[in-house]
C-alpha cells in the first residue's frame, strides 16, 4: 500500500481558515451575534473571584486597619502638611472629598473587576522600591509634595503584590485620583496662579467692555470708570482650575464610552474653569457699580466665588451631556436584523 502524502502547513491553515469562515457564516445566517476577531489567548495567571467587602471576614478587616495604621504612622508628616493644606488654603479644599471619591471609583467599577491572582506577585515590589526611593530623595531635597506622590507608586504596588497585575491595572485609575489630593509645587503654584491673574484680567476686560462699563486692564488690575478692581491671587481661579480637573477626571474614569469622548471633556476643563472666573470678576465689577458699602462688596465677592463652582460643574455636566447626544454609540446588529431593517425601509 502507498503511503498517503501529508498534508502541507499552508494547505491545513487554509482548511482551517475556509471552516472558521463557514462557522461565522452559519452564525450569522442563524441571527447569532458574533465576532471575526480572533479569540483572545488565555491569561498567563489563574485568576479567581473575590468577594465584595460586605462578605469580608474580621481577620481581613484588622489586615487592613493594621496596614492603614502603617501607612499612616509612616507617613504622619506629609498626611499633617496635606491636611494643613485642606484646611488653611482655599485653592485645595477639595481634598477632604479625593479619598472617597476614589473609594467610590472602585466601587462603580467593580464589575470590571478582572479577579486576583492566586499568589503573591512579587513584581510588585519594583513599585514599592519606587516609593523608597522617592521618599529618600523627597527628604534630601525637602520636598514634601514628591513625598506625597510616593503614596501612588506604594499603594500601586502593594495592589499588585496582593491582588496581581490585571488587578493593579483595574485600581490604576482610581489610585491616580489621589495625586488631586497632593497640593502643588510651590513654584509651580505661583508660576501657574500668576499666569492665570493674567488671563483673568485680559479676559475679564473684554467682557466687561462688551456688556458696555468702560474696563481698562493695568497689569493685574481693572479699571471701571473711577473703580478699582484688583485681581488677587486668590481670585487667579486656580481653585477652581484644580476642581474642575479633578471633577473632569473622576467623569473620564466613569464614563464607559471610547478614550476621546473622555479627553474631550478633560481638555474643556481648561477653557471652562478661565471662562467662569473671568464671568465671576465681570459679575463682581458690574454689581460693584450699585453696591458702595464695604461689607455688601464683600458679601458680593465670597457668594460670586460658590456660585463659580456649582457653573462651572453644570457647565462640565452640560457639555458631556451634549457630546453624548452628538456622537451616540453605534448599535452592533447581527445580519439577520439588518436584512430586517433594509426591508422594513424599502
């Protein structure tokens, strides 16, 4: 008997191919939904499901009060000068509400959430010596905000240690929110608060003679008629430039549709955040002109600084719904309901 030849490789992947193709084919004719991608290939770990903290034992529960008491004794210094920072300085405010809004991130995305590894990974030490290194170099150089930063890499790989790398990748967000939490550089404050006094003057007068008050614009100062209008540094609107990034963030981090949508609204937090503070300094220069006593100015000028932020956030919340409506997510149909919608058209 001869022997049968085989079959070369090219000639198997083609029969291979050719019956992948008649299968997606016989699904698609059957109304079943489906994909030409290739299948992923399978993860390199195990991955098994956790439970949510609801179904957490006690023993789990002390592991993390004795790590957070840890974290906080190691870092009691820089949690004292950020929390200082809350208190004294306006333009950080809302860091009281950064940690549990990132809580609150991870608990909207939880059914995201890939699994945890079945061991300890230990490539999350490379992150966690990070956050040593930063720590030593933030005490040589008396920086105590690269001090804060260190918190990210440490609680980025202590994740991965615990929970694995896919379990990481899913926190990432989340740990990123609190670097909002961190007060800025110093130069970099005053850099960026001189820099926007500026903006808020020029634009502030524009619009001032556009509603038709005589404004003219010296230096950080404006100008009504015989009023003087001085822009201060706590009105450069750098409070609301870091609130309303922050507020743009945690809504990117929410949203579920593609990356651009969510950096078209991260990128209008800038333009937004230096369009209301020189509407707030244009609100205050015209009522200015009917308020003569000092305490009503000063009434004028702290409720002008609220209503700043409750616009500034409608007005973030009005342009993600727009975006919404403008570019609305494609329906996936099968070939079946799209035969259906061409007939019912014809």
């Amino acid at each position: 008997m001869s022997k049968r030849k085989k079959s070369p490789p090219a000639a198997v992947k083609r029969r291979r191919d050719r019956s992948a193709v008649a299968e997606q084919n016989r699904k698609l004719a059957s109304g079943v939904s489906t994909s030409l991608r290739p299948k992923p290939a399978k993860e390199s770990e195990p991955l098994y499901r956790v439970s949510g903290p609801g179904r957490w034992s006690m023993k789990v529960w002390g592991y993390l009060v004795i790590a957070a008491l840890i974290l906080g004794y190691v870092y009691w210094p820089t949690i004292a000068w950020m929390v200082d920072s809350w208190q004294n300085e306006p333009d950080y405010g809302h860091g009281w509400f950064v940690l549990p809004l990132a809580i609150y991130l991870c608990y909207q995305r939880a059914d995201k959430f890939p699994g945890a590894s079945s061991g300890v990974a230990w490539g999350g030490l490379a992150l966690v010596m990070l956050a040593v290194v930063m720590r030593i170099g933030s005490r040589m150089a008396y920086a105590d905000f690269f001090d804060a930063y260190s918190l990210v890499p440490l609680i980025a790989g202590a994740v991965w240690c615990l929970l694995g790398f896919r379990a990481m990748l899913w926190a990432l967000p989340a740990i990123l929110f609190l670097l909002f939490a961190v007060p800025l550089p110093y130069r970099m404050e005053s850099g960026l608060s001189w820099q926007l006094q500026g903006v808020a003057t020029e634009f502030s007068t524009f619009l001032l003679r556009a509603v038709g008050l005589p404004a003219v614009s010296e230096g950080h100062l404006v100008w009504i008629g015989d009023e003087k209008l001085m822009v201060e540094e706590a009105c450069s609107g750098l409070r609301i430039f870091v609130g309303m990034a922050a507020c743009a963030y945690f809504w990117a981090v929410l949203n579920d549709r593609h990356w651009s949508d969510r950096m078209v609204l991260c990128v209008a937090a800038v333009p937004l955040a230096l369009f209301v503070n020189a509407m707030r300094i244009v609100l205050i220069g015209v009522l200015y002109q009917w308020i003569e006593s000092p305490s009503g100015q000063h009434m004028v000028h702290d409720v002008s600084g609220y209503l700043m932020i409750a616009a500034s956030f409608a007005l973030l919340g009005a342009i993600s719904v727009y975006w919404r409506q403008v570019y609305k997510k494609v329906p996936v149909m099968t070939a079946r309901e799209t035969l259906r919608g061409s007939l019912g058209h014809s």
